[in-house]
C-alpha cells in the first residue's frame, strides 16, 4: 500500500469551490491536471472504495480539515 504524506499546495478560488473540473489558472496546483485525478489518486492511496470513505478517512486521520 502507498504511503500518504502531507505537504502544502496552493489552489485557486474556483478549484475550492469546485466551479470546473480543469483549471486554467496559472500557479493552482490543479493548473490543466483534472480534478477527478487527484481524488482518486487519494481515494487509492487511502484504500478507500469510493470518494466519500476517502474523505472520511482523511478527516477522521487528521490527514484534511472538515
């Protein structure tokens, strides 16, 4: 099983909000990447079967605020 570590990224107001699921805005870590990647990328690194267990599981390991 992967490792998940913690480290700092900065994102751009409409990748908070979830306005888009592709940025285009220059110096958001999510710049021309899918949102959908990233997520299941954690979702898989936390062991998790669906997006919701993986938020859950980052919350309650302290891993993302609520």
């Amino acid at each position: 099983m992967s490792q998940v570590k913690e480290y700092a990224i900065y994102l751009c107001e409409e990748c908070i909000d979830g306005i888009s699921k592709e940025c285009h805005t220059p110096g958001c870590a999510l710049f021309l990447r899918t949102v959908d990647f990233h997520i299941d990328n954690a979702r898989s690194k936390l062991g998790a079967a669906t997006r919701i267990q993986a938020a859950i599981k980052a919350a309650t390991g302290r891993l993302i605020e609520p």
